[in-house]
C-alpha cells in the first residue's frame, strides 16, 4: 500500500511532468531513508517490525514519500499555491496520514514522541525539499 498505490499516482504525474518526478522523487526518497532510519532507531517504528528496523518504512521511503514530495512541488510550480499554506497542507495531510497509521496500530511510538513531533519532522522534510526546488529554480533547471 507504501509503495503501489502511491505510484498509481506517481506513475500519473509523471506522464503529465516528468521532469518534476525525476527531479524531486530521489530528494523525497533521501529526506525519508534519512528521516526514518533516524526515526525507527529511536522514537517510533512501523509494522510490521523487521530485524532491520529500517525495513519497515521501505515501501513509505520508495513510494508514499517521493510521489507526495513530487506533487508538493508540482502544486507550488503549476497551481502557484502560497509555499507557507502548501508546506503546511501537506504537512497536515502526511501527519495525518501517519495519525491514521497510529490509531490502526500500524505506528508506534516510543522515547516521548507524539504526534507534534511528527508534525515538525514532515514540516522540515517539506522544508527541505523546497529548499532543494528553490536550488533547482536558481541554478535554472526548474522553471519558479
């Protein structure tokens, strides 16, 4: 569910920008793999649990996280949405998302993490990968 169904709509983008996809798919795969790799060895873990526990967010890491860091940035080139009120659906939506995994037992959560915590770690993630198209659209590999 991670991996396929994100990629049904990944798969549409890409037909639709390919440039986008192929861009900000690797940046949103590598924010994640470094994100959860950092996250699952310390404050929460996805099932089911492997004894890589890194293995468990793998179809989130390839899939969920680059195809919704493509659209963040497809939405602020094409629909020219505010990047403050982007950031901040998307950081909503993804929180919410994972919430929905907590609530399932999917997620869990340990050291004193919480649902902010993860709200503030996706808002960075989103950050991050903006930061990254703004270097893109300064070095004029993407059009603003």
């Amino acid at each position: 569910m991670g991996f396929i169904v994100p990629w049904v709509f990944g798969f549409i983008l890409y037909k639709k920008e390919p440039i986008i996809v192929l861009l900000i798919a690797p940046i949103g795969m590598t924010v994640a793999f470094i994100l959860n790799d950092w996250g699952s060895n310390y404050f929460w873990q996805f099932k089911p649990t492997f004894r890589d526990l890194s293995l468990s967010a793998l179809p989130l890491n390839i899939g969920f996280y680059p195809v919704l860091s493509s659209f963040l940035i497809y939405f602020k080139i094409k629909k020219k949405i505010n990047t403050i009120i982007l950031l901040l659906c998307f950081t909503l939506f993804t929180t919410g998302f994972e919430g929905i995994g907590l609530v399932l037992g999917k997620v869990e959560y340990f050291n004193g993490w919480n649902i902010i915590g993860t709200f503030i770690s996706y808002l960075i993630a989103y950050f991050i990968i903006y930061g990254y198209y703004r270097s893109l659209v300064k070095h004029h590999i993407l059009k603003n």
